[in-house]
C-alpha cells in the first residue's frame, strides 16, 4: 500500500483548551449571533477537553418507538429468532422535498408496523407511515429487514423500497405525502430472503438500477420445506442467498409519463450469479475512479466480494486481487476517503471478542483496485461485534470520523459461545440443517457492547470518543444513519437498535468548524445524482486547516440496515470558504464552482451554472427554523451561489471529459 | 498399464508414514535427518521434507526428528501435509506418546493460517491428541503442552483451571529432576494460568518460586518480564502473549540444546 504519511493536526488539548475560551465567551455575550459567526472568531477550534458533541433526542424528538425482532411458528423457530435478530433499519431521505431529512424506520415482528417520521424542522418528528400507505411491512410471511429510498422512475420524488425476508416492496411516492405499492409492477414480486439494497446506475444508461443482497437461499423461512437452509460452513458457505442485481429498463412504451418502470432480473448476465454467499451488505464507489460504480458485498460466514465494473454492464470478480479471500463475518460496506488522498476507502465489520478475533476491515485504497487493511495501524481493528459502521465527520474538521454500530444478542447470563462451540468442533455436524444448531433460548451471544465513535485524527489513526459524546450505548445496536436533520451544518445520528428503542443523536458541536452541504440534482432518470463524485478544495495555511482536497460522493444507500443522507457534506475547519467545488456527475458531465461560501446548505443541479440555495420549509427563507444555516440576505459578489453574481469568468466552467 | 505405473499408483495410495519408510534409502534415521536439514538450509525444500518424514518414520519416537520436520513444513506452509503425515504415523505407531504430541503440535503449527472459527478447531483439535500423549506418556513437556494450551483459551471457555492443573504437575515433575532453563516454561505458564483465573497473587508467586528454583541456571527471561510489570502493564503483556492466532513456538530446540529431562 502507500504508506500514510499525513501527519496529525498540531496542537493539542491544551491548544484547543486555548481556542476554546473566546468561543465560549463569545457565546454568553452574544447569544444572538449564529453559532457559525462565533466560528470565525475562532478557526479550527473543533476539540473541546470535556465537552459532548451529541445529546440524545430520542424521546423529547418523538422517534422512541422501540423495535421489535421476529418470531417464528415452525419446527426451527428455537434457533430461526436468534439468528434473525436483525431487521432494526433505518432510511433517510427528504421524500416530501421540503428541505428536511425524514425516516422510515422498520419493525420485524409480525404485526409490527414499519414507521414514516415526518420532519417537523424543528428536530421533532410526526409518525406519518399509516396515512402515507407504508406502515404494513410486517405479515404472517414477511419480515421487514431493511429498507431503501431511491427515485426509480426519475420524478425527483423518493419512492420506497422495503427490504424483507419474504416479498420485498416498492412504493412509488405520489408527491402529496402519499404512496402506491407498485411491486407486481414493476416486476419485483419475488420471494427472497434480501438484507439490503442499495441504488445505483451499474449500466450507465441514465436511471437507478436495484441491488439487492440475499442472506438465506429463497427458502421460505416461515414455513421452511427442509430443515437444511442455514449455512454450510462457518468460514467458507457459498449456500446463502447471493445477490440479485435488477436492471431499470424504465417503464413500458406507451405508458406515459406516469408509467411504471420495469425491473429485470441480470444478475447472471451481468457477472453476479456466480456469488452465493450470505449478503449482509452492499457497498457501491468508484473505486478506480473509471466513472463507473464497483460494488462490494460484505458476506456472513465466507469471504467478501468484491466486484468491478466492466463498464460494459457486467461486472467481473477481483476478490482476491483487491482485497483477498477471507473467512470472516462481513457485515458493514461503507466508502469514505478516511484520508482524503482522492481514492474511496472501505470499511468492513466482522466479529471481534474474547473468543473470536476476526477484527474489523479498514481498506485503504492503494489505487489500482487494490486495497490494504490498515485497521490494525489506525485503531479501528476491535470494536466488538460489529454492524452498521458509517463514515462522517462529525467535528467539521475535514476528516472523515467513524460511528460503529456493535452488539450481537443482550440477554441472560448464560453464554450461547459455549452451545456454538460444541457445534463447531463437532467434525460430523451437518451445519447448513437448521436442527443441529443449538436454540439461544435467553442466552447472551457478544451482548452488551458499545458503540464506538471513532474520530479521525488526520487520517493515519482514530481514536474512540463515544464516551465522551455520549454515543456508546450498549444497546443491540444495527444500523447508523447519518443525517443533518435540523439543516444546522452539524451531522446527526439515528441509531437503530434490535428489539429496542432507536437512538436520535443531535449534534450540537459547540464550536465552530466551518462546513458545507450540497444537495445534487442530476439530469435524465438518476435525478439523485447517485454516484456523482463531489471534490472540495480549500486554501489551506490556517492553523488546524483541513486538508487542501477532500472527496465524497453521492451514495445509493451504503452501509448495513441504514441508509444516509443523499447530500454530501464537507467539513472544511477554519475555511470559511471552498476555493473550489467540482462535481463530476453520472452522466460523465464535470462542472467546477469557485469562491463557495461556507456554512451553506446548497443544491447543485446539473448544468446549471450556480449553485442554488437550498432553502428549508419549502422555499421561503423565512420558513427555516434552521440554527445556523446561511441565507442568501448577505450577498457575496465573488459567490458563485450568489444570484446577483453574474460576474464574467466566476461562473463555472463546464468540462467536457 | 505397465508395471511401474501399477506400482507408483499403488504407493501414492498408502498413508504418508508408510510411504516414507517404504521409500526411505538405506540409511540410518540419524543421516537421513542430517540430509533433511541440510536440504532445507540449502532451499531444497521437497528434498528436505521427504528426508524429515523419512527419519521421521524410521524412528518415530525421536521427537526431534518430528518437530524439525514440522518447521519445514511451517515454512512451506504444507499444514495438511504434516497433519496427514502424523495421522498415518499415529495408526502406524499407536503406543507412540511423542508421534501424539507432534501430530498435536501439527495442528497448533496450522492456527496462524486459518480463519477465526477453524482455528478453535484445531486448537481444540490439538488438545485431543495432547491429551492421547499424556495417556502413553505423563511427561513434564506433555503435561506442560496440554497444560500451556488450555491457558491460551479464552476465559469463557473455563479451561484455565484444568491448565493449572496439568501445569502444576508438570512443575511438580520438573522440580524432581535437575534444573534446567526451559523448565521455566511451566512455571510462566502457571502463572498465566492463575492470571487467566484472576489470581495475580498467585500468579507472581509461582513466577517468583519458578526463580528461585531456576535461577542459578541462566537469565530466565519470561519470568523476570512477568515479575517486572505492574499489574496493568503485566495484565496488557499477558493479553498479547495469549492472543488468539498468533504463531506458537513448537520447535522444542530448547531441548535438544539442553538435554531433555521426562
């Protein structure tokens, strides 16, 4: 690998201690200045000695509804609710436009309803599923596991894809709050047992193809026709459910403007048919920055996948030159640049505890679509068992932190290690009969772990701070999103949790790192942009500067049982602008902005020359509750968001490929 | 089919152990591992490891011969291979304590190799074919082997108690005999094992006996470290000695080096 040489931010805690005073003072003699104003008199102040950066707003936010795990009616119900303790997941995404990120959280128990909140804007939310048609994703023979928002059929408005093991759901968002189930429609009535989807244009051809990630065969897991459906191996199982790649193909000619897009199954055609490990996850980058999207699965019980694309609308198997064969329990598939060299990272959960040390993933990126794990050399190897693990750089400061989701069953005393170690060194067990697996019952399995909050310190380490802000839960935590649910330039957290009350993080970072978000529009049927690559250059000099570059992209709903905010977001420290920002968008289009004003949540839509304010409460200015967020009433003649600002050669330069 | 072609399948067919008795040149056990080693200093490899089953073979109650051999293949990285090899010289030899310890140490060899889950396996493995080794022969190295294993499980499987058990038996033999460095293995492993079960007291006194008892005999390295260390530090050291996957020393050369006692 290239080694990582980027040294440490200067200063320690006593310098921050240092810069952290003004701010603080500031704060008491000017209670009516934005937080971000304080920010400028005090660049780069993101460390505090003592002070929390998340508050839990669970309850006071209206998002408490506790989840609950499945049971089972069938001969193998003793082990099947142990083994599919999962399906606690959570979806982000503003699907009634109106400038605030919303969520759909999901139950798994037979009666339980899934939930819509609805955004209020003022970090309070209104559970809306029942009215909006989306709730009943619970039945005698389905089981919510996961669930994705994505535009299928290129309306701008955010349809919903519920992931179940059973028959998956697709709702189409009429755009009055609202939703159709246009499953059989658009061909997606299909028994499997799918974990995950993720959205992405694998083909290029300009809408949102589907991919979802199997955990078991298409078994049906309420009324099993043989006992043999659990998996073969612990380390090498290829019989799990694989992955199914479906292909938009829009909808059917003549149906008009309001047809129904159409999905095909080509898994085998294009080169994913060969994989029939236990999916737990799905991750979608570009990871050799050729344009198009690769895809890695992160596999239960076997080695992980990872897949290139071709370009050509098939994929080809690199595993083994990529990253290599593994034995381990892949759970989580996230891209970041932890580093910001340009390339997306990856990291990858696995099942690390007394017993068992797999360790956790950390992919470095070598360029070439070749990686190295570095979680050893940066800290991240052990965080227990793992799930959800979610890249976000939660203190501004321009390097991407790390929130891990950990815990596998919290229950009695009694440890389920010792039943499963009888199994395991059993050599005449046939593992994948679901009768020779001993029952859980009550017994504790990696219970009682702690989520950890890693943060990023200049890219060659990361160190564990969810104590301090208050985020190590020892819930059976599952999925992470990461989301800025008050519009305020601050990452916030919804945890999920399995048979238990989710997690609503508010981050109230108190000083005042300087940030920036965009919110893409693409043109054509991918009008969220996915898979768009944003890159942000800032001057650099200032003390506690971020690097000069960072790189995000748009992501079609990475990462185990949550899904994130579709906006890209940039810490960018004591910057307070963004000398450039360039958006290579799907359709191959790159498009460069210069002098951005920090502190802005901003849209950017493809061809068009500014970058528009994207303003909360659906379009007034004066509507936004928002704290902190930068209206345009200031006007910057060098702001290229600035409508005013019609100055020749600052506006953006469109580069043809 | 020709006669030869008869006769190479038919060899190919037969256990490991056999094969290479059967193919073994007419010479001493103690020359055929002369050449083995001198093979495999050389980087002959496949020349080395035959000539090491073949010494291996003529005299398997040698335990040298077994342990050089299992380096080799560690550094081949052949762990099936010595695994089979030890097996067919098991049903081969089956009164054989020293054939159940190497075929043991074979699987312990593999651990670093393997995935997480076959790793108990082997590990679990390994402690059947110590255990067979103590039920032929109840030697200090046995009870040490079985005893050291068990402490490097974790807690949760309570077999701590059951490796201070063997270990303070292997210490017990060991104190009957003259003193010798390597027996400190058995006191340091004791100890651990007392740490294993939260009894740190106990853990440096037998640390400490195992000084006093060896240490006119030569710097005892292991037990100065332990007794060194605060109880955080000692607690941090220990956890990185006994993590899980890591490669374990089996080539036994502290022996031969000084004389191996029962």
């Amino acid at each position: 690998m290239r080694p990582i040489d980027r040294p440490a931010p200067a200063g320690g805690s006593s310098r921050a201690a240092r810069r952290l005073l003004p701010v603080l003072l500031l704060a008491v003699i000017l209670p009516g200045v934005p937080w971000h104003a304080a920010a400028e008199s005090a660049p780069g102040a993101a460390e505090s000695a003592a002070a929390a950066y998340f508050e839990d707003h669970t309850t006071a936010a209206g998002v408490d509804r506790p989840h609950h795990n499945r049971s089972f009616h069938n001969p193998y119900a003793r082990i099947m609710e142990g083994y599919t303790a999962l399906g606690a997941a959570v979806a982000v995404a503003d699907y009634d436009g109106d400038g605030f990120d919303d969520l759909f959280v999901t139950d798994s128990s037979e009666n339980g309803a899934n939930l819509l909140y609805h955004n209020n804007g003022d970090f309070t939310f209104t559970e809306v599923g029942k009215a909006a048609g989306v709730s009943e994703g619970n039945d005698a023979t389905d089981a919510s596991a996961n669930a994705l928002w994505f535009d299928c059929d290129g309306d701008g408005r955010e349809d919903l894809f519920v992931v179940r093991f059973g028959h998956s759901q697709l709702f189409r968002n009429r755009g009055d709050g609202t939703f159709q189930d246009i499953t059989v429609q658009a061909g997606l009535d299909r028994y499997l047992n799918s974990i995950v989807a993720i959205a992405f244009d694998y083909d290029r051809d300009g809408d949102l193809d589907l991919v979802l990630g199997n955990y078991f065969q298409p078994v049906n897991l309420f009324d099993p026709d043989t006992p043999r459906f659990f998996p073969e191996s612990f380390e090498t199982a290829d019989n799990g459910g694989g992955v199914t790649l479906y292909r938009n193909d829009g909808p059917p000619p003549g149906s008009g403007p309001d047809g129904i897009p159409r999905f095909t199954d080509v898994t085998d055609a294009a080169g994913l048919g060969a994989h029939t490990g236990w999916s737990l996850d799905l991750g979608h980058a570009d990871a050799d920055l050729d344009g198009d999207q690769d895809l890695f699965v992160a596999s239960d019980f076997g080695t992980d996948r990872f897949f290139r694309n071709n370009g050509d609308g098939t994929f080809t198997d690199i595993t083994e030159q990529a990253v290599g064969i593994d034995t381990k329990k892949g759970m989580n598939a996230d891209w970041g640049d932890f580093d910001n060299d340009g390339l997306f990272d990856l990291f990858v959960t696995n099942i690390t505890d007394e017993y068992m040390r797999e360790g956790n993933f950390l992919w470095h990126n070598d360029g070439g679509l070749s990686f190295t794990d570095v979680s050893q050399e940066t800290g991240t190897y052990d965080t227990g068992w793992g799930w959800a693990g979610k890249f976000f750089d939660y203190d501004n400061d321009g390097w991407l932190d790390l929130y891990v989701a950990n815990g596998w069953v919290s229950g009695g005393p009694d440890n389920y290690v010792l039943d499963i170690f009888q199994l395991i060194v059993d050599p005449d067990a046939d593992l994948a009969d679901a009768r020779n697996w001993p029952p859980m019952g009550n017994k504790t399995l990696s219970g009682y772990e702690r989520n950890v909050l890693f943060h990023n310190l200049g890219g060659t380490l990361f160190r564990d701070e969810a104590k301090r802000h208050g985020l190590d839960s020892i819930k059976d935590a599952r999925g992470v999103a990461v989301a800025d649910f008050d519009n305020d330039g601050r990452l916030d957290l919804f945890v999920t949790n399995a048979g238990a009350e989710p997690n609503l993080y508010r981050n109230v970072l108190p000083t005042g790192a300087h940030w920036l978000e965009l919110l893409l529009e693409g043109s054509g049927a991918n009008r969220a942009a996915i898979g768009a690559r944003v890159t942000v250059t800032t001057a650099g000099g200032k003390p506690g500067a971020p690097p000069a570059t960072q790189t995000s992209f748009v992501n079609g709903g990475n990462g185990f049982a949550s899904q994130s905010t579709r906006r890209v977001h940039f810490g960018l420290g004591p910057a307070d602008r963004a000398e450039r920002v360039e958006i290579d968008w799907p359709s191959g289009r790159h498009q460069v902005f210069e002098g951005v004003a920090a502190d802005r949540l901003l849209r950017a839509v493809e061809g068009k020359p500014r970058l528009e304010p994207l303003v909360p409460g659906g379009g007034s200015p004066t509507a936004a509750p928002a704290r902190g967020t930068k209206t345009p009433s200031n006007p910057d003649p060098a702001d290229p968001t600035d409508p005013a600002d019609s100055t020749p050669g600052k506006t953006p330069k469109e580069l043809a490929r | 089919m020709n006669v030869a072609l008869v006769l190479f399948l038919a060899l190919q067919s037969l256990p490991p152990a056999m094969l290479a008795v059967l193919t073994a040149p007419k010479e001493s056990p103690g020359t055929l591992f002369d050449r083995g080693m001198s093979a495999e200093e050389s980087g002959e490899t496949g020349q080395a490891l035959a000539l090491l089953e073949q010494a291996a073979a003529l005299a398997p109650d040698n335990l040298r011969y077994g342990a050089e051999y299992r380096q080799a293949v560690i550094a081949e990285k052949a762990y099936d291979r010595s695994i089979a090899f030890f097996e067919s010289l098991a049903a081969a030899h089956p009164d054989s304590a020293d054939v159940r310890l190497n075929w043991g140490y074979a699987y312990v060899d593999k651990i670093p190799a393997a995935g997480a889950i076959t790793q108990v396996i082997l590990a679990n493995t390994a402690l059947t074919h110590f255990t067979e080794a103590i039920e032929r022969d109840p030697t200090w190295l046995a009870l040490y082997t079985r005893g050291n294993s068990y402490v490097y499980w974790p807690a949760i499987f309570k077999r701590a108690k059951l490796g201070v058990a063997d270990l303070e038996r292997a210490v017990e033999i060991s104190e009957q005999h003259e003193p010798r460095r390597y027996y400190a293995h058995a006191y340091a492993a004791l100890g651990d094992g007392w740490w294993r079960l939260g009894d740190l007291a106990k853990a440096r006194e037998v640390w400490q006996r195992g000084v006093d008892r060896l240490g006119a005999v030569g710097p005892l390295p292991g037990l100065d470290k332990r007794l060194a260390l605060d109880d955080q530090a000692l607690d941090a050291y220990l956890k990185s000695q006994y993590a899980i996957g890591q490669r374990v020393a089996t080539d036994l050369r502290e022996l031969w080096t000084e004389g191996v006692e029962p």
